[in-house]
C-alpha cells in the first residue's frame, strides 16, 4: 500500500529455457493522494487522540486489490513522517506515500508544475469508477467535478495566491551580478500567509506576513499584517514597492512608510516634527531611514522590528509589560491617547511639560497645597481691615462674613485629594 515492489515489462532477466521474466524493483515512495484529511476529534475519520493529522490515502501503484475512496479502511491511514513540520494535505491533494519499520507514512502535499502554494492538482489522478444505469450514460446519483476527483468542498482553492518571489535589491544585496541574488527558506501557507527567513548579503532577516494581496508575490507594507525583522537596510530598502487597493500599483520611493499617526492631515500633530525639535531640527524624514547608510549612526549593523497590522493588543494575564528605550520614547495617535490605572499613575521626571516647549511660551504649573495657604492667609486679612466711621474706625467682618465663609470652602475645595505634582 505505500512502499511495495513493482515490475517492468521492458526490464527482463532470462531464466532456463529462455524465458524472460519482468525484474521486480522497490518504489520506496509510491505517489497517491489523500482521500480523508483528520484534522481534530470532529474528523470523520477520527480514532483516537494519536490519528490527528494522519489521512486516508491511495496509492496510484499498488499490489493489493482496487479500493475506491468509499471503500478504504483503516488500513490506508498514513501518518506524516516528521514528527513536529506537518503540511496537513487536504481532501483530493497528491501526497507520496512510503512504509518504514511497519509503519505507513505520508509526505506532501506535492507541487506540481502549477506550482502553486494554494492548490495543485494531482497528475496521476484517475478516480472511482463512475455507475451508469439503464443501459444508458445516464449517471447514478450527481457529482460535482471536485466531487468526482475526491476533493472537498469545503476547501477554498476560488482564489490562488501567488508564490513568493525574491528580487535583487541594489544597496542590500552582494555582488555587482544584476538579476540574480540569494534565495530563502521559506514557509508559505495556502492562502497568503508566510514566514521567511533569508538575508540580504550576509545581513540576515525575519518576515512573518499574514493576508498578502493574492497577486502580490513579496512582503509588503500593505499585507494584513507584518512583522519585519532586519539587521541592515531601512524599511523602504526592503519594502520598496507596494499595492494599495485591489490592483493599483505604487512605487513611491523613499517615502512610503509612515507612521499612522502623522498621516493625519487635520489637526496635524506628527511624532515627526517634535521628533525633529527633539533632535536639532534633523529633517522627519530621517525616522523612516533607520538603516540606510545616509542616516545610520550605528555603523553597519541597523537592527530594527517593525510590527504592523490593523488592530495590535499587548496584554499580560499575571505580570507586568515593560516598555523601555535607550533614547526617547514616542506614541502618537490620529485621534486619542487613554492611560487607565486603578491604583496610581505616575509621571517621574525632572521635566514635564505639556505642550511644545520648542515651539511656545511655556508658564509653570502650581502647587495646590501652597496655592491654598496663600489663599487662606488673604482671606484671613479680611477680619482686620477696618473702615472710618463717624464713630472711628469699624471692623467689616460682621457684613462681610457670609462672603467671607463661602470664598474659605471654595479654598478648601480647590485641590484634588487624588492627583498630585511634585514640589521644585
């Protein structure tokens, strides 16, 4: 059923008497294709814990008798031959199938000349035998054509996603040699998503891209979501070229990364320009160059992770998250910045300032606790101021009390038993 021995009518030995008889060999690997997928305990055929990830396959060669699809038993499960990297095949995809040690294997699902990371049909495919009734053609029962070569329909094959391609990239890559440059080891799913771990000359690179544009053939800036790891080149470098939209094609040079937050038009508070008060007024620019030799401080190593997506959440279930930076830290945001804490928040720093000190008149803020003991000690002068009378000098306090009184609370009332600043 997986490997087996075989025999060619053209290969033949001589015995006695002349006779030639065909030379048996052994197919290691035998080619079929998957007739069931067992993918969780709902599987249809599902047996046990250690099934999971195994199918039921048929073999295209073989010494036992025909077995249609309906009819394979448990017989036909194969397991995948590595213990932990499984490409799971789905229903109708070529599989080789191979027995070692007693055990049947698969390894697959196969490319073919499709070479296509979604889909490839099987060239060896033949299928059941199809029941007519009648004496006529007329078929028993109705069958869809991905019916008839086995597969399933609920998997999506509408869509086919290209397969990755990798470019010279002038400035990244070693050698004056055009059109030619050093490939990858890449994993690609079905449907436009990949992990790909390759270098630019000897700089090495990490790409995790998922939701890639189906006729999108590298990473870009515009997939579903990235995460970049690189260790020489700026972002632009590597993502130089990008698609907007369903088909519309962009090659905007230098200045196609930006951060969300400063392509706000209106009102336009940009990271970039106090970024730019913060570093002697160095063009904005030169944050998207981080890596590329114009711009690079550190020499020749640029180490930098970009993670992007439409949504990214960080949470922790049991302990803390750190944030911490060499330099500065910016966020910014196209609309609202929220800090929630049911205990305390706490702003340490020698320097707080709200608002661009580079760019405004900046004033200082007040203490509340010596606000309020100046206050008190004003109002407290209104007992003692005196007025002349025809009978000499008079206090006011006893027309002036209710006013006295009310302006004391509004005093009292004045700080926030919550919230505090520091004294300097």
């Amino acid at each position: 059923m997986g490997s087996v021995f075989v025999t060619d009518s053209d290969k033949t030995v001589k015995s006695f008497g002349g006779v030639e008889y065909p030379v048996p060999f052994y197919l290691q690997f035998v080619a079929g294709y998957c007739v069931e997928s067992i993918h969780s305990d709902e599987s249809l055929r599902y047996n046990g814990p250690n099934s999971i990830n195994s199918i039921i396959a048929l073999p295209h060669h073989t010494d036992k008798a025909y077995k249609t699809r309906a009819s394979a038993g448990d017989e036909y499960r194969y397991y995948p031959l590595f213990r932990t990297m499984n490409d799971v095949p789905s229903k109708g995809d070529p599989v080789l199938l191979c027995t070692i040690g007693k055990i049947k294997y698969y390894l697959g699902p196969l490319n073919t000349t499709n070479n296509s990371p979604t889909w490839n049909d099987d060239p060896s495919f033949r299928g059941d035998p199809v029941f007519t009734y009648g004496g006529t053609d007329q078929q028993l029962g109705k069958i869809s054509p991905r019916g008839e070569r086995g597969e399933s329909a609920n998997f999506n094959k509408n869509i086919p996603y290209n397969r990755l391609t990798k470019k010279r990239k002038n400035g990244l890559d070693y050698g004056d040699t055009i059109f030619e440059t050093t490939g990858d080891t890449i994993i690609e799913g079905r449907h436009g998503n990949s992990l790909r771990i390759g270098s630019r000359s000897n700089n090495p690179y990490v790409f995790l891209s998922n939701k890639r544009f189906p006729t999108n053939d590298l990473e870009s800036l515009n997939d579903g979501g990235l995460i970049s790891i690189t260790s020489h080149g700026s972002l632009q470098q590597h993502f130089g070229d990008y698609y907007e939209g369903d088909l519309q094609f962009f090659n905007t040079g230098d200045d196609i990364f930006k951060l969300a937050s400063d392509t706000i038009e209106s009102p336009n508070v940009t990271i970039g320009e106090i970024w730019s008060d913060f570093n002697g007024g160095s063009e904005s620019q030169e944050i998207y160059g981080y890596g590329f030799e114009d711009f690079d401080e550190v020499g020749e190593d640029a180490n930098q992770i970009l993670i992007q997506s439409d949504r990214i959440t960080l949470n922790t279930k049991l302990d803390d998250v750190f944030i911490s930076s060499k330099k500065d830290i910016y966020i910014g945001a196209g609309e609202n910045i929220s800090l929630t804490g049911n205990k305390t928040i706490t702003f340490q720093t020698p320097n707080f300032n709200i608002g661009n000190s580079n760019k405004a008149t900046m004033e200082s803020m007040v203490l509340g606790d010596s606000l309020k003991e100046v206050l008190t000690e004003i109002v407290a002068l209104f007992s003692k101021i005196q007025v002349m009378t025809q009978l000499g000098p008079q206090n006011i306090l006893p027309t002036t009390q209710p006013d006295i009184q009310s302006i004391s609370t509004k005093i009292e009332n004045i700080i926030s038993t919550k919230h505090k600043i520091e004294q300097g």
